[in-house]
C-alpha cells in the first residue's frame, strides 16, 4: 500500500539517533485490544516502519508472533508487563500510537471513560518521557479530550513538554463526515473532503460543511453535522456491549500515523491532517487545546492552520464547544494536579 520512498536526510536528523537507518521504530500500546491489533496490522504494511513494537498488559506475544509472519520489511515484537516490557517496547521509539483504556457501553459518554483512562494513559505517558521522551505521542484512548492534556502534562512536570510531538488522534471524525457527505450527496469520497473542528466527543466535534464546496439543504446541515458529531454512538449502539468503533478507528489510526511518517521519515512537504493539538486559536478563552488542520513537518507539527471563514450556524456549533471543551481540557490538568 505504502510505496518505499527514500528518507530525506534532513528528516533523518530531526530523527531518534536510534530509529533504523531506513524506517522509524513504532510502538502500539494497547496493541492485542479491538483497535490495536487492526491498528499493527496496518502499520505492518508501511515501508516507513523498519520496528514494530506492541505493547498491552494481556496477549501482545500471539498478536506479535502473529504478524511477524507477513512478508513486508518491518521486525515485529510483542511485550507484557513481564520482564521490563513496556520499557524494551519503547526504548529508541520514534512514534507512540496510544489505544490503551476501556470502550464505552450504551448509555456512556466519553467522559464516563475517564476514572479508568486517565490514570492509564498518565502510566503510559511517564514510561514514554522516561524511555522515548522525543517519540511523538498519538492519543488515541478517550476522552480524547482530556486524555491529551494528561500526556501535556506528564511532560509539562518533567520539563520536556513539546507541543510539536503530543497528538490527539480525531482522524476518524474526518472519515465519517467524508463518508456520510459522500453518501447524501452521492459523490466520491475524493471529492467529500470535510473540514472538522474542536475536539473529539459530542459538539465539541465541529464540521465545517461551509468549507466543503458542496451546497447542502438546511436540512441536511442539521441532520450530517448531528451524524459526525454523534456518529460513535451509531457503532456503539449497534455494537451493544461489545465496544465502540475499532475497524475504522484502526484505518483513520493508520492513516494519521502514515501521514507523520510520510512528513518525519520521508520528508514529504505539504502533508495536512486534522488534530487535537496545543493551538493559540481558542487559547484566550481558556481552551489549550484544539483540532483544525494541521501541516505535519519533520518535527510534527509544523503549522496549526486557523478555523477559517465559517457561517453563523458554525459560529453557534463552535460557541458550544468551545465550554465544553474547556471544561474537559480543565478536568484533564486538575487530574494531573
Ligand atoms: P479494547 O478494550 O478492545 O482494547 C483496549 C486494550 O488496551 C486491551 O487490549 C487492554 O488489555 C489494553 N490495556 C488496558 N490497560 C492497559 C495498559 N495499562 N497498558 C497497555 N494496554 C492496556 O478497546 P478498544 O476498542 O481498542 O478502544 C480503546 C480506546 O480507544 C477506548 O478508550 C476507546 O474509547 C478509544 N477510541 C478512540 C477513538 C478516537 O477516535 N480517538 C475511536 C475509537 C475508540
Ligand atoms: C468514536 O468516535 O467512535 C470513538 O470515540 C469511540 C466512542 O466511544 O464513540
């Protein structure tokens, strides 16, 4: 799927001195759960991964062993907690892609999740500053939200925050609204590209559908935008105990993931993607942290780009993110407090 591409030499040296000369060292934690082992099997695929290393509490030797017989470049290995595993799978890390924490249940929000993630992704986040403190972080384990700044701050503490390398991961937003306007529209997926704002639970998740060049009845506005916004309910409805989204929470996973190897190992220019990132946009009002698009360069991130010109009906959906999202970002600072 992945074309092998020669890596720039310039994003070799923003590179882990440690990162294979031709590939980076990638590790999944969480990596034997619903999203994670779709997820490795993906990344197996890149030519830009030279290491894949999974890590979860349960099962990771099968999943590993597993994989390891599919014939692209990559080594694959697999560690449990048992003999220092989490610090072998993250030593020399250039990505850190985190699906580890518990899915929802009907009748949860993502913010019912946050008793049980919080403190897992805070382990995780201190065992990556301390073994792999210049990995770039890919938040994927909800609430998305308040999960990002928990990582923030793990290396606000230790001093060695950098905005560019902590991600919250809202590529699936994208899919959806690309999928769900392509299908009221009844156009290609290519030409259903969609702008989502915010963040990554209910309307803190904002689509600009202004911005997609489509024309779209007031009908349609209200019903895509409640679709995109509401659209992991869909899954976990439909789901009925058994979890939330992971089939194309691992292609959107994939995709963000390629889109930073694509930008820090092969030196690709002009690489945007939206995430849940430390932004300026909405900082005056207290919220630290943002998705729009964002261009990916050899270090992460390299331009936040603004919301843009958007309509009175987006300007009332980002009013009610935007407390939202403060108070979600608030509870992740004070957990960490
Ligand atoms: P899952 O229960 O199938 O898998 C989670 C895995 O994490 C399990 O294998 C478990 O053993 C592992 N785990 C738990 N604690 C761990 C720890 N301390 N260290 C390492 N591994 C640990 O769940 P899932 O369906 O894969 O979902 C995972 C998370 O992703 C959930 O929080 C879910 O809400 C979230 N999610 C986010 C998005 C998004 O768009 N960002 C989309 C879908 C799901
Ligand atoms: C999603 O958007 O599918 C995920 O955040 C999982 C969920 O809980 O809905």
């Amino acid at each position: 799927m992945f074309a092998t591409r020669q890596i720039s030499s310039l994003a070799k040296r923003a590179f882990s001195t440690t990162a294979a000369s031709n590939g980076a060292k990638v590790a999944v934690l969480g990596a034997a759960g619903g999203i994670g082992q779709p997820l490795s099997l993906l990344l197996k695929q890149s030519s830009l991964i030279s290491h894949l290393s999974l890590y979860d509490i349960v099962n990771t030797p099968g999943v590993a062993a597993d994989l390891s017989h599919i014939n692209s470049n990559s080594k694959v290995e697999g560690f449990t907690p048992k003999d220092n595993g989490l610090k072998n799978a993250l030593t020399g890390c250039d990505i850190v892609v985190i699906p580890a924490g518990v899915p929802r249940k009907p009748g949860m929000t993502r913010d019912d999740l946050f008793n049980t993630n919080a403190s897992i992704v805070r382990d995780l986040a201190q065992a990556c500053a301390e073994h792999c403190p210049k990995a770039h972080i890919l938040v994927i384990a909800n609430p998305v939200n308040s999960t990002v700044p928990i990582v923030a701050e793990v290396y606000n503490k230790k001093g060695i925050f950098d905005p560019k390398r902590v991600f919250g991961v809202t590529t699936l937003d994208v899919v959806r609204a690309s999928r769900f306007v392509s299908e009221v529209k009844k156009i290609p997926v290519e030409d259903a590209k969609i702008t989502v704002v915010g963040g990554h639970s209910g309307v803190t998740i904002v689509p600009l559908l202004s911005q997609s060049g489509h024309k779209f009845t007031e009908e349609e506005v209200k019903a895509l935008t409640h679709r995109i916004q509401f659209g992991g309910d869909e899954v976990v409805k439909a789901k009925d105990g058994a979890g939330s989204a992971t089939l194309s929470m691992a292609f959107a996973g994939a995709r963000f993931t390629n889109s930073l190897l694509e930008a820090t190992v092969a030196g690709k220019k002009g690489i945007v993607e939206p995430t849940f990132v430390k932004s300026p946009i909405f900082e005056k009002d207290g919220v630290e942290f943002f998705a729009t698009n964002v261009e990916l360069g050899p270090e992460g991130v390299e331009k936040i780009h603004p919301v843009g010109k958007i309509n009175e009906f987006e300007e009332g959906l980002i009013a009610a993110a935007v407390p939202e999202l403060k108070g979600n970002i608030a509870k992740g600072k004070k957990f960490m407090a």
